[in-house]
C-alpha cells in the first residue's frame, strides 16, 4: 500500500482521520492515473465529506501553493511521491455535523 510511503508535512487531524486520508490517497492512486490529480481530489473529498459531514475541500498536484482556512482538527498536507495532497474543512455550520467529527479532548496524549 501507498500509504505507508506517505510524508505528512502538517496536520491538526486526529491520527484515525490522518489514517483514513492516506488510507483513501492511495486507493485513489490504485483507481486513477497520477495524471488524473482532479479525480484523484474528487474521490478523496467525496469520502471525506461522506465520512465525515460536508464542507471539505480537497487539492492533489506536484506544483501548487495555498493559503486556507480550516477547521480546527481538519487538517492535512502529505505528499506521496512527488504528489502533494491538501485537505481540508472550511469553515462551515459545524452544527449540523458536529457528531461526526470526534472532540479534541478524546484524544489521550
């Protein structure tokens, strides 16, 4: 699996969501062509909205910069490759997916 040679550069995500993001970048790298970065950005924001409430966003190229706003605890840059994947939730009403996403103080340091 891909996942494993993934490099996660920056996150606030709980380490369960960091898992499912590489877990679902390289079954998107295993569907489509490292060519197909739109499609590959499409199939990981369709998930992570279905997963875990809508409002996330998703950028998958070898060459972009950004500038975002997030949610606290949605968000990941990682590379896999030479292929850089941002996701992220913007700000949206949180309020109607507040169960989806679990609360910062359930982590255990």
């Amino acid at each position: 699996m891909l996942e494993g040679k993934a490099v996660i550069n920056e996150t606030d995500m709980l380490q369960t969501m960091q898992q499912d993001a590489l877990h679902l970048a390289a079954k998107a790298l295993d569907i489509f062509d490292i060519t197909e970065p739109t499609e590959i950005a499409q199939f990981i924001k369709k998930e992570f909205d279905e997963s875990y409430g809508t409002g996330w966003q998703c950028i998958v190229g070898t060459d972009f910069g950004s500038f975002v706003t997030h949610s606290q605890g949605c968000f990941i840059h990682f590379l896999i490759g030479s292929l850089a994947f941002l996701l992220f939730r913007g700000t949206v009403n949180l309020a109607a997916d507040a169960n989806r996403i679990p609360p910062l103080e359930a982590v255990k340091a």
